[in-house]
C-alpha cells in the first residue's frame, strides 16, 4: 500500500512538473555530529529533505531522511560494563538508513481540505486524538492514510481512516478510524462530538494476526467572552481483544477556565483520568512543569489534579504570576506538588526576572521520593548594539529510594548575545553532590553560535558538553539527551 502510494504521488509530482502554473519550495536540514565517548572516531551525518510542489489547489510534499549512521542520542554507551557489547548495540541502534519519512497529496479550497498520505491531526483539545512527532524524545504517532476537513456556514467537520506503526513492532500498522464533529450553537459556545476507532495489531496465541479494538467516544464545550473563557472535554474508551473476555472501560475528563478581571487574570484547569489509553492521546498534564506524576508512573492510567494561577499586570513595569498544581492517584499513593512563581520588572534599559519552581514527586508503591527546588535570576539589557541576556540557576535536588536518601546542587549560569544576526550561547553547569546523572565537581561547559547566512540558511554549531534536560539557548528550547562533543546544523528553505 505504501509503495503504490509513493509511486502514484512521484508521479503526480513529475505530471505537476510540466504544467506551467506551478510553485516550489523546501527545506533542507543537514547535520553533523561527533560525539565524545567510548568509541572512538564516532562521526554522525544526517540530511532530511522536504519539497512541496504547488499547482492551483494541489499540494504535493516528498520528505527523504538519510542516516550516515543513525545517531541515538539516548544510547547510553559509556555505562556498559561489557565492553564487548557495545558493537552489536552500535550495530542494532546506529545503523545507516535512508527513507521516505512523508509522501502527501493534498487538495485544499475555501470549505475542503483533503490530504492523502502522511499527516498530523488533533482532536479537541488531545484527549481523544493527537498524532504528531516529537522530535525531542524522537517519538512518531504520525498517521499515514486518508484524511478530510470540511468548513461550512458553522460547522467544522473531520474524520480520517489511517494506519500507524505499532508500539511493539514496527513492522506491524494499527489501524485508526475517527470522525469529529464541531458546531457554533451562538457566536460565544461551541460543542463538539467525536467517535474514534484504534485497532491494535497484536498476535494472539496461535501466532495469527489479530487487532484489540479501542473504542473513544467524546464530547466539549467551549464558553468564549471578553471576561471569560471555559473549556470542558469528556471522553470515554472501551478496548476489548477478540480472543479475550477482559474488558477495560475507561474514561477522561479535562477542564479549564480563564477569567479577565482587570489588571488580574485567573486560570485554573481540572483533569481525572481513568484506564485511558494515550498511545494517540496527548493528555494535559495540568501543571507548569509539564511533568507527569512520577516517572515511572503511566500517565493516563489513574490520575487526578487541579491546578490554579494568578497573574497580576499593575502597570507596564510589573509582572506577577503564581501557580499552584497538585497531582494524585486514587488511592493517594502516588501525589505530586508543583510551584512556580514569577515577578519581571522592566527598567528603563534593563529588564528583570526573577523565578521560583518547587516539584515534589512521591511514590509510596515503589518507596520512591524526589523534590526539585529551582530558583533562577535572569536579566535582559544592551551593551552598546550588543543585546544580552544573563542567567543563574541554582537548582536543589533531593531524592529518596528505599531507606537511601541523596541530594546535590547544580548551579549554572548562562549568557547568550547577539549582534546584527550573529547569536551566541554560553552555559556552564556544575554538581555539587553525587547523584545518579554524575559525581561531585563534574563540569559541564557548552557554547552554541547561531546565525542566518547566505540570507535562507539557518547555521547552529554547538561544541563542548550539556548534561542534558531542557535546554533554552538562542530563542530555541528543547529537550536535550546528555551529550559531549561537536553538532553543527544547517536549515535552508527555498
């Protein structure tokens, strides 16, 4: 199926080619990577190109990726106490490879929005369906198939029938089938209605091909005023296997409200998720810190959680926000507390900040504990014509396991400044205190240069070494897997 659809869509682009009304444009992402660690001479390249070619209201796209090798940036090598292990993980894991990644044809028109091949979707506000990659985590929950969006008068309709790689085997395809429905009852409320089919590929007992169905059923309300704005979604699931009797119901409720009082604003968010699939889903966490309740706890499974915050604007100057979130299981033996408060000032040529984040995770199941205590100070100002930014962490952690308790400090100061388009990022971070991510006194120093050249060419060139986490350098923020050694990055678009 895959390859008719390749090929039919290679040909539609080579027919597309010879009409005369026709635009073109594409991106062409290259990047180099040497990495520092145990193996030696260890040199990534990767290319990933995409072309969209335009012809009235036809759009064709073709994205091709090329592995010299595949670079896994969550291998972690230098812990194997086997040495001899080491090369047949290299060869399982970081292999060459090369790709189609997307094929699509899509037809596009005031009411009509059609696309044929691979796409990303989004339902309400994810609960019931959010496909899409995670370039961070490399994560894939694209779907590849038939998919429609219709606009008439004030409804809102969309449905697809697609495949998806399975969690398990990559060689296997879930199907997904889903329909949603969303209408303007006044020109202040929306609701909305959807149906959801996920057929899990999976071998039953006589090595046969077999599917576990899940079935999402789901509805929502959205409240929209110049004072108020309310949002509340409500799914339910069955999953059921063929070849057994056991049955899961579950269910998802989420909710959230912002309320415009002035110089105040409120927002609060309410979440209780029961036995709820999120293999499709992308369920709010209903937190700041974006963190499930544990990590070794499956989000989606048995959680719930309320979370408040106020803002404060009293003048242009000031900026204060308060936010409070608390996370739980049913049976409270899973809890989560989340703190974060923020107070900006801006004088006349500088402009102040100051935050203050509190994560506390427990986990009675496995007698595992861990607080998070992270107070930052950043300031923004001129040099001159040199725009600068300076900030210092000081994070506190502490983590119980068992009857064993550790905790470290890693302060870390930042200071990224630019010039007429040229941008540069320097962080170091140090530990103080063992722990399980490094030892006392190790040092982590990296620098990343930034800037736009040959005027459609985005250059990134990082060198030195980051321990890790979310890493904000440059206008960019992303999750970054430890790492030491050479990046260098093109993006071109044309």
């Amino acid at each position: 199926m895959r390859k008719i659809l390749i090929t039919f869509i290679l040909v539609t682009f080579a027919i597309m080619l010879l009409a005369n009304e026709f635009s073109f444009s594409g991106t062409n992402q290259f990047k180099y990577i040497y990495r520092d660690r145990r193996v030696e001479y260890r040199s990534y390249f990767s290319e990933k190109l995409a072309l969209q070619m335009h012809y009235k209201m036809l759009n064709v796209g073709l994205k091709r990726i090329v592995y010299y090798p595949y670079h896994d940036k969550f291998l972690d090598i230098d812990n194997i106490t086997n040495e001899d292990e080491i090369p047949a993980l290299l060869d399982d894991n970081e292999k060459n490879e090369y790709y189609f990644e997307e094929y699509y044809l899509q037809f596009e028109n005031d009411f009509l929005f059609a696309n044929v091949g691979t796409y990303e979707t989004v339902i309400g506000s994810g609960i019931v369906a959010h496909n899409y990659y995670d370039e961070d985590f490399e994560e894939d929950s694209r779907l590849m198939g038939i998919y429609l969006q219709s606009y008439f008068s004030r409804f809102n309709i969309q449905t697809f029938y697609s495949s998806m790689e399975n969690e398990d085997d990559e060689e296997k395809d879930d199907i997904i089938g889903a329909f949603d429905l969303e209408t303007e009852i006044t020109d202040n409320i929306k609701i909305g209605a959807s149906y959801l089919m996920d057929m899990i590929n999976q071998e039953n007992q006589n090595t046969e091909t077999d599917f576990s169905q899940r079935d999402v059923i789901a509805g929502r309300f959205n409240f929209q005023h110049d004072k108020l704005d309310v949002s509340v979604e409500y799914a339910e699931s069955n999953e059921y296997d063929h070849y057994d009797d056991n049955k899961i119901d579950g269910s998802a409720f989420y909710s959230n409200f912002s309320a415009y009082l002035g110089k105040f604003t409120l927002v609060g968010a309410y979440k209780k998720y029961e036995k709820f699939d999120v293999r499709i889903s992308d369920l709010p966490t209903a937190n700041h810190s974006e963190e499930p309740l544990d990590d070794s706890w499956e989000p989606g499974i048995d959680e719930e959680g309320m979370m408040g915050e106020v803002q404060f604007i009293p003048n242009y100057e000031n900026e204060f926000i308060l936010n409070y979130a608390e996370g739980w299981s049913s049976d409270f033996k899973v809890r989560q507390s989340d703190l974060f408060t923020e107070y900006r000032h801006d004088f006349e040529e500088v402009s102040f900040k100051a935050e203050y984040s509190q994560l506390e995770q427990m986990n009675k199941i496995i007698s595992n504990w861990k607080k998070e205590i992270t107070p930052v100070l950043s300031a923004d100002f001129m040099i001159g014509q040199f725009p600068m930014l300076i900030k210092a962490e000081y994070q506190y952690k502490e983590k119980e396991q068992g009857t064993e308790t550790k905790s470290h400090y890693e302060p870390k100061l930042q200071t990224d400044i630019s010039y007429s388009g040229y941008f540069l990022s320097v962080i170091v971070e140090n530990q103080i205190g063992d722990s399980e991510d490094g030892e006392d006194g190790e040092l982590w120093i990296g620098a990343e240069f930034a800037a736009t050249i040959f005027g459609s060419t985005d250059l990134r060139i990082f060198g030195g070494k980051e321990k890790g986490g979310k890493v904000c350098r440059n206008g960019v923020c992303r999750y970054q897997a430890e790492f030491e050694g050479i990046r260098v990055e093109t993006t071109t678009n044309f």
